[in-house]
C-alpha cells in the first residue's frame, strides 16, 4: 500500500485512452443536421470532467492517447484543460516518449489509464498503470491499480482522486467545496 501511495505522490502526468476509459465505450452515429452524413459522438463523465480541472489547478499535466478521431474527443479534451491530445494512434509507445519529452518528466512519473490490449504497453512504461473496471481481463492483470468504476462512469475520477489523496491535496479540494473532512 505505501509503495503504490508512493508512487500516486510522483505524479506530475497523467495519461488515458478514450474509448473505454473515458467514456463507456460505445459510439454513436448520429445525422449531421447542416449534411445529413452522420457523425460520431460519444458520452462522457462529468464528475471525471471536474476532476480532471482540479489536476490543470495543481500543475499536473493530463492528456490522451485514442486511436480514434473524434471531434467529441477533441472538444472534451479542450473543456477539460488536456495538455495533450493524440487520437488516430494505436502505436502508443512513440507518442507516449513524445509526450514525456515534451513535460519534462520521467516514466515514474507518469500516470496511464487504459482498458484494452493497445494500453498494456503503456502501462508497463509508466509509474502507475491503471485499468478501468470494464478492462480486458489481460489489461487487468498488467494495471498495477484496477479502478472500481467503468470507463465513462467515473473511473477517471477515482484514479485522480486516488493521485491527489497521495499528494496530500484531497483535503484542499474538500475544503474549497465546503465538504467536512
């Protein structure tokens, strides 16, 4: 248990997959009103969406790595304060270095979040893997953290509220909403 609080407390990154992970997984073909093509959409988590803002308040830096395109993701991404974002990529390790590169920080600072084969090799380079509770059973046994919740039902959430208890910053989020610790 200290190990993993340890390493939750190194924390300056935090990476996810979409599909799955952000959302349930399911997508959605929908008519463009303006063409009448369809479009693909998605539904995210909104508690996952706060959460992910109260890390861009402490510097901790989040992104994606989806191989799919999707405005949906895009838009999300940019509510949500993403330093980074990568979609059409299912070869994760090259964008994972870049990523790293780029924010200055080392693997064992790094936080992924996944739930299918692609992200294993993720996991397996990072700080702290965690796998969304709808995950692979293979996804699974590489997470070093499985998450109670589904993708698209708060399991981003309970990762960053897993990172910030352990950075000692879980008590400032409560006081700041007038919650009892």
């Amino acid at each position: 248990m200290k190990e993993m609080t340890d390493a939750l407390a190194r924390v300056k990154l935090l990476l996810m997959d979409v599909d799955g992970v952000l959302t349930d997984g399911k997508l959605y073909n929908v008519p463009d009103p303006v063409t009448g093509r369809l479009v693909e959409t998605k539904g995210f988590d909104s508690q996952d969406g706060i959460a992910l803002q109260w890390l861009s308040w402490h510097g901790i830096k989040t992104g994606l790595i989806s191989g799919r395109v999707s405005p949906a993701t895009e838009e999300r991404a940019r509510q949500c304060k993403f330093a980074y974002v990568y979609q059409g990529h299912i070869e994760k390790i090259p964008i994972l270095e870049e990523i790293m590169a780029d924010a200055g920080v080392a693997a064992e600072e790094v936080a992924y979040i996944g739930d299918d084969l692609t992200d294993v090799v993720i996991m397996r380079r990072v700080g702290v893997g965690f796998a969304t509770a709808n995950a692979r059973t293979e996804v699974k046994s590489a997470a070093h953290c499985v998450t109670s919740a589904c993708g698209g039902s708060g399991a981003v959430r309970e990762a960053i509220e897993m990172i910030l208890k352990a950075k000692g910053l879980w008590d400032g989020i409560l006081r700041k909403y007038e919650v009892t610790v």
